[in-house]
C-alpha cells in the first residue's frame, strides 16, 4: 500500500516536470540581446566613399502611429469599405498601402512585441499575454522604435487607447490614457476615450511620437462578426479620425514632417474572432501616410479601391512583414534599428534618398543587424567582411545556416568590389540577405531544443509506466476497463491528427454516447426496465445529445446553427434564457438552505434545545435558512443580470429596462466581492456547523458526507457566477446528469471512466475548443478592480474549466456515494432481482433495507481504496494525453500547423495536465472525499 | 448459460436461447456465402449516386436491399418459431404476461405449417412482413438512436431517416424473421443476451460500424463522400458483413461476457 502511494506520487510528481521541460524545448528562451541599439560602423569605407558614422537625412521627425485593432486589410482598401478618405489618400499618392502578414498567435500583445521590435514574438508570449502585468513581458528594457525616438534629443512620447502598451512600456510615455477592454459589448466608450485626446494633442509640439490604440472595431468583431452592421459606421469613424490628423499634418507647421501609420495589429477570422492563423487573422492593413509621400508614389500606379491578389481573400497590394515596420520607421525616422529586429526596410520608401549610398548605407546597417542575430544564432559559421575561399562550398550546402552565410559572403562581395558597379544590383544582394535571414530566422525549425523534448516527453512516459503498477485490477478484463483504455489509446492516436485536435469535441460526444448507451445495455443485462425509453442512462443520453448541441465548437463546422444563438434567447425571447437561468439560481439557493438549515439545527444541538430534522418540509429551520441564503443567492442573480447587460446587451431583451438601469447602478466588482464573500462565508459556516456535527457523533460513525455536498453546491454557485448568462441552463441539465447517473448503481471504474468522458464532454459544450481564440475572457476580472495576475489567472481557469470542475466534483459525490436520494442503494446486486416477480422483489427490497447499514458499513471499509483508484486512472489519462500531445508536437515540429494547431494544443494540454489534474482532480476532488467522512 | 440467474436466483423457466444455424439445404448453404458479396456490390454500384445526392441515392438503394435481405432470409434462415434452431427464438417465459403466451401458440401452428410445406414460397410472406416491421419499427426507432448519437435534428430529415431505414434493413430483416414479435428475444439482443450466430452478428456488426462510421466525417479531406450520411451507411454495411462473417463462423455461439 506504501509502495503503491509512492509510485502514484511519483507519477503525479513527473507530469509537471515533463510538462515545464517539455515546454522550454519547445518554446526555447530567444537569445535577445539587451541594450539600445547605435549607429556602428559601416565598412568599406574606400570603396563606397562615405564616413564610418555617416548616417542618412530622415525625411520625417514626427510620427503618428494609430492602430486600429483588427483592422483586416479589406476593411481599408476593398470596393466595401467605409475608409473612403484613406482610399483617397491612396489614389492621389499621399499614401502608401500594404498589407502586413501577422504571424501566429494573432492576438494584440506579440503583435505589439512585433511591431515595436521588429522581431517574431514566441509563442510563450501568448501565456504571458493572459498574464498581462507580468514584468518579465514588459520591453521596457528591450530595443524598439519606442525607446530609440524616446532616447533622441527631446524625445516625448504619448499614448492613447488600449492599456496594453502602458503595460508592455511602463513609465515610457509623457502623457497616457489607457483604456482597458472589459467589455466587448463597448464598442464606443472605448473609442471615444482615445479620440478626445487627438485635437489636443495635435496642437502640442512638445512630443516626436503619439500612439494611438483603437480598441472599438475588434470589439465589434467579437461580438457580431466582420459583417456587423456597426462595422461600416466604425470605419467612416475612424475615417474621419484620419481626416482630421491628416489635415492637421497638411495645415500645421510644427507638424509637417509627420509620418502618419494606420495599421491594424491583427485581423480577424469570419466569426470575428482572433488568435490563430486564418487568412482573415493574419492580413492586417498597413497604411503610410505623408504630403511628402509623393515623392516616392510618383512613379507608382496608385489604385484604390481593389481586389485582393488573385488565388487570395484578403492580400491587397504589396504583402510585407509586420516586422518591417520597426526598421523601416527606423529608417524614416532616422533612428537605429532595435536590435533584436528581424524586419527588412520596406523598399519602397528607398526612393526618398537620391543618393544611392545613402540608401546602401541604409539597407547595410539593417543587414549588419539581422546579421548579428543570425551569427549569434549559428555561431561556428563565418559571417565576416572578408570573402573567403571556401564560400562557394557553403552555397551548395543544404543547411539554412550555411545558406545564410553564403548569401552574406555575396554582399561582402558586392560591396568589396572597387569597379563601378550598378547600385540596384548591391541593394538586390543586400535584400536577399536579408530576406532569407527573415525567412530562416522565423520559421521556429532552427529553435526546437531537441533534447530537451525527448527529455519531456520521456518523463511523460515514465509517469504513464510508473502509473501502471498503481492500477486497480482489471482481472478479467472488465468492459469498464476495456472502455477506458480504449479512450486512451485513440485519444493518443487522434492527436497526432491535425484535425481532430481541432475537432476533438467530436471524439468525446462520439466516445460519450457509445458509453452511455453501454451503461444502458449493462443496466439491462441485470433487469430490464419496462419502460426502457425512461431509463436513467437514457435520459443521461438524452440530455448529453442536448448539451452538444448547445455551443458548436470546432474550426471545420464553424458557425454552424446551435442552440445558443438560436433566436430562442435573443430579443425578445430573452425571458426564457432569462427563466432557465433564475431556475438554476433558484435551484442552488434552495439547496444552499437545505444545508444551511442542517447546520442551524446542529448549533440548536449544541445548545441543548430541539433537534429540528432538516429534510422535514415543516421544519422551522428550513425557513430561517431560506431567509438567510436568499440574499446571496438573489445577489448572484443580479450579478449575473447587470453583467449580462453590459457585456452582451442582446441577451437581456426581454427584461425590464427600468430593472436593468438600476442594477446596472451597482458597480459590478462591488456585486461580484459580495457575492464571492457570501459563498466564503457560507463554506466557512457550514464547515464549522458539519464538524460540530462530526465531534458529536460517536467514534468510529461516519458522518453521510452532507459538508461534502454543502461544499458542492457552493461551487456550483461560484461556478455560475463564472459563466456567460447563455450557458448557465447547461448546469440545469448537468444537475439532471449528475442525478440520473446517481440512480445508476455504478461500479468505481464505470463512475471514473463516467467523470472523465463528462469533464471533456462539458468543456466543449461550453464553447471551449483547442483554439486560442475561443478562450473566454470576459468574467476573468469579476471582483478585481486592478491588475492581480494571480486573482485573474485562477477566474480565468476557473471560467473556461467550469464544466470540468463541476463533473469532477460530482464525479467525487458519486464515488463516495453522497449524491442523490438513492444513494444508500448503490452497489447492491440487483441481478438478484431479476425474476422480475413483485412479491420477490417487495421481500428483496424489504431485505435490502435490513441490509442497507452493513452495506454502508461494508463499503466504507473499502472506500478509501475507492479514492485511490479514481486517482491512479486519473493520472494514468493525465499522463497518456500529455505524453501523447508532446510526442505529437515533437514528431510534427516541422508540420505546416505546428504553430496553429499543435502548439495550442500543448498550452491547453498544458493547463489540463497542471491546472485541472493537480487542482480540479486531486485538490478539489480530495478535498470532497476527504470532507465527505464527515 | 443465462446470465440472468446468477446469485442463486431461482431458476428460470425460459430455455436459454441458441444460436441460429442457416437451413440445411444446398442452397442455403451456397447463398449464405453469396449474398454478402451480393450486398457489397449493390452498395459498391450504387455509391456514387448516394454520394452525388443522398436522399436519391440511398432511396433508389432501399428497395434492391430489401429484395436482397427477402432473398436472404426466404433462402437461407429458419422462420420465425421453425425448430432449425432447436427452439430458438420461442423462448418468451411462461412466466411471462399473457399476451407472449398467446404469441406462441401462433407461431406453434406457423412452426407446423411451415415443417411441412418447406418451400420457398411458404417463407417469401414472413420476409415480406419482417421488412414491413423493419421498416415501420426499427427504421424509426433506429432513426431515433441516430440522432440520439448525434445526427442532426434541425436539417437532413430525409437523410438521417434514410440511413436508419437502411441499418433497419441490413440488421433487422432477418433478426425479425427469424425471432418474430418475441419481446424476449428482442429485450436480449438490447441487452447483448443472445448468442451470436450469423443473424445477431450482422446486427451487431451492423450497429458498430455505423458508430464507427463517425469517425472519417471530422478529418479535413474535403471529400464529397465525408457529407452525412454516407460514411454511416457506409460502416453500417461494411460492419454488417464482417459481423456476419465472424457470427456465422469463428464467434458462433459464443455470448457477449460482461
Ligand atoms: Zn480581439
């Protein structure tokens, strides 16, 4: 038995130490070199006749830079949009389009990292991006365009509009006004705050840069999509912003050497979410303007509006890297390249140099710059200034390295060459340079640590093994079991397949119905019903059919109908969701004051006065208790009801405006403290109330595990408050679940095999899926009015993991018997009572009452060998899903999805192997059996 | 054998079900191996139809199925209450309601009638009544177990009633002509009571590889056949071969053990 703990220990000890060595391989630490970068010397001064430090004139001193986030390219240049100006702008030549490819994770903080550093943000940004105030994320100590016009003579920066620029550039600008996106229903409050800054500001003189962040368009997009009605209006909007900074660059002195760039950060897919790499996510427009353009645009056909290059959806006119804007502005703004840019400057802007040195000069500086990132990457190759002999060999070699520095000896052989050769030929060399060290350097294959993923995903597999010898017997082979591994292994081969990771819902509702149908069956074989439609693993069935449907999941059915956005809970209708959801509270609330009651009765106890029996429906106690549950749960409701108002104001349809004016009158953070103060409280009451009732038993009586469920329901209840409105019905219908399954009788493993299916299952009908963009983040922030990144880190968790911590739980109920009325029935032999005779079966139930205390007194013995089987198949799924995601992700690190599919698969593996084994499974789980003695 | 009397209960008087062995003539035992083929070839011309258009497809299949299955089962299988099986399928407890007791003596005097006129004849009219039960019961409560699996509820009627229709057709027809209106005999094969013989094999075989049938729709291969339901239908033949196959053969008489 010692031994046995140990291994399990053990086991459960490695899986997040695979997991964190694992993710270091996979998401390797980018060497990034500190420090400011400066203007170094150039080479090859006889050849081209210039001084060391020369540095060309910069056409422009002033920059205003304005991202519109979301902004997909179509939205600037198609026949559809509303940007009439900017496509005026285009067509006369005083600006410059393009279209900015955005690499995965699209979401706003690495495509920030990207544009200010001009490097390829690793995807562990994307977890540090959720972390937001996490200091190790900041760039105020990195290189970007940012801190080079700040570290010029007079530089000043500001800034408006989303607050993760504040975050990632503490202390950086002059003036600032964040705005933070609480909620996405705003689609003005957050725009406007940006704009009532602009006229002002165009009148100072005092700063070189102003930042402008509008959040409003992207809100838009997750709430209603790219084909919003509001989306036009939000473009003649930010239209007539442009209009009118614009016009103060053409009118104003201090102005007239402004570079002006609108640009989105991201895209957006066609449900108007972002995150991954979806055409729509990645193509972003990017737009230069300047009076001054002209004298770069003059030769240009000059276009607007288009059409997206043929065989593309969302490709208007030249596609660059967003990494180029860093040197590129660089360049403009006459300021060093960061140091960490992996961008090329973006050649068109070559034509504001007459002087062909002075555009080499450009390009060279940024060359010698990606060059040092490449020899700091491939340290055992020759990146010098000289050619050398062997070079030619290099340019045969397969390698990327080699091919680098093979192409890097070209340009040193260009610019080597005394005779008077043509400029365009030593920009072409330098280009190519360039753009290959771009290609190379982003593309993550150079990056794996390759032994550290076969470390991690060894650890993995020891755990499994480990696990193994920790097993509950499975001789014979019971069908449970056999059901059991059978998941397990096709999970692990379905991982390696690109989609089914990102349809893994379907595994699990396809997985889920076979075994309920297989309870089914198995509850027949030992007496069958009459009525076999009622069957209550039928009803399990029937309810599971309903639960997948009520969100659609998944990339490949994308949008398809379900019951979420049918207009049964919109517009006027919303009182049914409305209804559903009051039912739910109702539910709880009452089941709270059952519990409540039970514990006024045991301090009664204490005191000597009369025991009331809490389940007696006259009882005195229940009253009280009702009145003294009621405001919690009645504060939760309008929790839910004022949030639900400004956050999805289209479900609230139905209801009462005067109703709702008032609640939204109450502060929410106030309401949410309330609330998750109430549940403390209660917990914290009826666990001293239940451990009363504990010592007052005799020794060696167990307790019928009531904190268990007391303890249950309050999740329930803090569960809620962490759901979207639409989604609270599902905890009405989980409710039935848990009580049909409970009427079930099933054995241990059928119950752990039961709970795992369910906790994957209620994930995916949450609306949750293996994609970044489907993270919820909306009720992260109930309660906290500042930035805690621990507080916002366990809402998060606890929001997106709502239905598999609620299985998890009731899973634990069912294991240790406290759940349902039934429950003193469970585990009798009911094959007994097949001859299906009532006067047998009145005698057997007879019997079965006489027996019922040994039964209880039986299983107890046992029960605890109960819990540590639950735990064992429990890491041995945790352990065959984390080893089988890392294996897949390590085999398929040169997959075309590697970066779209596979890696969030690891994040989110990730968070089920750390975040709901250790505190869903073990914490929570142990926590319930534990208390369930009581 | 009968798992319904383990833990001392006492003994039942329903006789365990057996196995049902195909009729020992020649031409039962040359069709048994012929119509499988038979059935994949039918399935094989007609797939490119179904796939072009489902509903027309699988609704011009339906009736050469059922000619097949008639064929099938009018060749090859004991009707319901024959004594090939030596009293299989007649098995509805005494202790039973009164209504099942009725039932036996009908299918005593079918018994006697069909003995003695051995003919095909004697055998087309239970065919032709089991796919009429097929069609009018199991099609639809298989229809209903599909969309209980998942299939959707909102679109494809025609479709998703289609595919039941045809795993009726496959699994039921000659599971109803030979077991008949025997509540018994139709609760164990629910609950996996029956021994498996060529029958029960295909219907289970049947049933699994419509599950299984799932399993391609999710991949993105952009294959027209991946549509709904053709991958179903698809698994639910291949599924009722191969069932047939190892019930008939290797698995005969063996019972599902949990
Ligand atoms: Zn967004």
């Amino acid at each position: 038995m010692a031994a046995r703990t140990l291994l399990l220990t053990l086991a459960n000890l490695l899986i997040p130490v695979a997991i964190l060595v694992f993710a270091t391989g996979f998401f390797p630490y980018k060497p990034f070199m500190p420090g400011l970068a400066e203007y170094d010397n150039l080479g090859w001064e006889d050849g081209m006749g210039w001084s060391n430090k020369s540095v060309a004139d910069a056409p422009f001193d002033r920059l205003v830079f304005m991202v519109v986030d979301a902004l997909r390219s179509d939205f600037v240049y198609s026949e559809g949009s509303g940007m009439t100006f900017v496509q005026s702008l285009i067509r006369e030549g005083y600006a410059l389009p393009f279209t900015a490819h955005a690499t995965s994770p699209t979401i706003t903080m690495p495509r920030v990292k990207a544009i200010t550093t001009g490097s390829i943000p690793s995807f562990l940004d994307v977890i540090l991006n959720f972390a937001e105030s996490d200091t190790t994320s900041t760039l105020a100590t990195q290189d970007t365009w940012l801190a080079q016009l700040k570290a010029k003579e007079n530089g000043k920066l500001v800034m408006y509009g989303d607050d993760t620029w504040l975050k990632l550039f503490p202390d950086f600008f002059e003036r600032a006004d964040g705005t933070s996106s609480f909620f996405v229903s705003d689609f003005t409050e957050v725009d406007n705050n940006v704009t009532r800054h602009v006229p002002d500001e165009l009148l100072n003189n005092d700063w070189n840069a102003m930042i402008m962040h509008y959040l409003g368009l992207d809100h838009i997009g997750h709430k209603a999509g790219p084909k919003s009605p509001n989306m036009l209006p939000k473009q003649k909007e930010m239209d007539d912003i442009v209009r009118d900074i614009y016009s103060a660059i053409e009118n104003e002195d201090h102005l007239q050497n402004t570079l002006f760039v609108l640009c989105g950060d991201h895209g957006m897919n066609e449900g108007g979410n972002h995150g991954g790499s979806a055409p729509g996510e990645t193509s972003p427009a990017l737009v230069f303007m300047s009076p001054k353009l002209t004298k770069v645009t003059h030769a240009m056909e000059k276009k607007s509006p288009v059409v997206p290059k043929a065989g593309t959806e969302f490709e208007y006119y030249r596609m660059v890297e967003q990494s180029d804007v860093a040197p590129t502005l660089a360049g403009l703004m006459g300021v060093p390249v960061p140091k960490n840019n992996l961008g090329v400057f973006i050649e068109e802007f070559l034509g504001f140099w007459d002087d062909g040195r002075d555009r080499i000069q450009l390009l060279l500086r940024n060359a010698r710059q990606v060059k040092s990132i490449v020899e700091a990457t491939y340290p055992s190759l020759d990146f010098g200034d000289v050619v050398t002999q062997d070079h030619k060999k290099e340019c045969d070699s397969p390698s990327t390295g080699q091919q680098l520095a093979c192409k890097w000896q070209g340009v040193v052989d260009v610019m080597s060459t005394r005779t008077k050769i043509e400029i365009s030929s030593r920009v072409g060399q330098l280009y190519k340079f360039m753009k290959a060290a771009q290609e190379t350097m982003s593309s993550t294959a150079s990056n794996y640590d390759v032994p550290r993923l076969v470390l991690g995903a060894s650890l993995a597999v020891i755990s499994v093994f480990l696990t193994l010898f920790t097993l509950p017997a499975f001789t014979p082979m019971s069908p449970q079991g056999l059901f059991y591994t059978l998941i397990l292994v096709l999970y692990s081969i379905l991982m390696f397949a690109s989609s089914y990771v990102e349809e893994e819902h379907n595994f699990w509702y396809w997985a889920t119905s076979a075994w309920l149908f297989y309870l089914f069956i198995s509850a027949s074989r030992k007496e069958w019903t009459a009525n076999f439609i009622l069957h209550p693993a039928i009803m399990v069935l029937v309810l599971h059919r309903i639960i997948r449907r009520w969100n659609q999941t998944g990339q490949k059915f994308a949008g398809a109908d379900d019951i979420v956005h049918s207009p049964l809970f919109h517009g006027s209708y919303s009182i049914v969701l409305w209804t559903m959801i009051g039912s739910a509270y109702v539910d709880v609330t009452n089941r709270l004051s059952r519990h409540v009651a039970r514990s006024i009765a045991a301090f009664e106890g204490l005191s000597g006065v009369a025991l009331g029996a809490p389940d007696d429906e006259f009882d005195p106690n229940r009253l009280m208790a009702f009145i003294a549950v009621l405001p919690l749960g009645v504060t939760a409701f309008l929790f839910k009801l004022a949030f639900t108002a400004l956050d999805a104001p289209e479900l609230t349809g139905g209801i009462n405006q005067d109703l709702l004016n008032w609640v939204a009158s109450l502060g929410l953070v106030g309401i949410a403290r309330m609330v998750f103060g109430g549940i403390a409280l209660s917990a914290f009451w009826i666990s001293v109330a239940e451990w009363k009732r504990a010592q007052g038993r005799r020794k060696n009586v167990d307790g019928n595990g009531d904190l268990a469920v007391a303890l249950f329901d309050l999740l329930t209840l803090f569960l809620l408050t962490q759901t979207k409105a639409q989604n609270i019905p599902l905890y009405l219908l989980f409710r039935l679940q848990f009580f049909f399954l409970s009427t079930l009788n099933l054995d241990p493993t059928s119950l752990t095999t039961t709970t795992l299916l369910l906790t994957q299952t209620s994930f995916f009908a949450l609306g949750n899926s293996n994609a970044i963009s489907s993270i919820d983040l909306s009720t992260s922030y109930n309660g906290i009015s500042g930035y805690n990144v621990t507080l916002v880190g366990i809402l998060l968790f606890a929001s997106n993991w709502a239905g598999p911590l609620y299985f998890t739980a009731a899973g634990t109920l069912l294991l240790g018997s406290h759940g349902g009325a039934n429950s003193t029935r469970r585990h009798i032999d009911t094959s007994e009572l097949d001859d299906r005779d009532w006067v047998r079966e009145e005698r057997a139930h007879l019997e079965r009452l006489a027996r019922q205390e040994n039964i209880v007194a039986e299983r107890k013995k046992d029960s605890g060998r109960a819990w540590s089987d639950h735990v064992s198949l429990m890491t041995l799924w945790t352990g065959v899903s984390v080893a089988s995601v890392m294996v897949a992700c390590a085999v398929l690190r040169q997959h075309l999805f590697i970066w779209t599919v596979f890696s969030p698969k690891f994040l989110f593996a990730m968070a089920w192997g750390i975040g709901f084994h250790f505190v869903g499974t073990i914490a929570l789980g142990g926590l319930l059996w534990k208390v369930g003695r009581w | 054998m009968s798992t319904t009397v383990i833990g001392g209960a006492p003994p039942k008087p329903r006789p365990p079900p057996t196995p049902i062995s195909h009729l020992p003539t020649d031409s039962a035992r040359l069709y048994t191996h012929i119509h499988p083929l038979l059935l994949l070839s039918l399935y094989t011309y007609q797939f490119p139809s179904i796939v072009a258009d489902p509903v027309a497809g699988l609704a011009a299949t339906l009736v050469p199925l059922a000619a097949l299955q008639i064929a099938y089962v009018a060749v090859c299988l004991p009707p319901t209450g024959n004594g090939t099986g030596s009293g299989a399928g007649n098995g509805p407890a005494s202790g039973g309601a009164g209504g099942e007791k009725r039932k036996i003596g009908e299918k005593k005097k079918a018994n006697g009638s069909a003995g003695k006129s051995d003919g095909i004849g004697g055998r087309i009219i239970p065919a032709v009544l089991s796919v009429l039960l097929s069609l009018l019961v199991a099609a639809p409560l298989l229809t209903a177990a599909l969309v209980l699996f998942g299939a959707p509820i909102t679109t494809h009627h025609a479709h998703t009633l289609l595919c039941g229709a045809h795993i009726a057709f496959l699994a039921a027809i000659p599971l109803v002509y030979v077991h008949g209106v025997d509540g018994a005999a139709w609760r164990d094969a629910v609950a996996l009571l029956l021994p498996v013989d060529e029958v029960y094999g295909g219907l289970l075989g049947a049933v699994c590889g419509a599950w299984l049938g799932a399993v391609p729709i999710p991949l993105d291969w952009d294959r027209e056949w991946q549509k709904w339901p053709v991958t179903i239908v698809t698994g639910a033949y291949i599924g009722y071969v191969f069932g047939r196959l190892l019930g008939g053969t290797m698995l005969k008489g063996k019972k599902v053990m949990f």
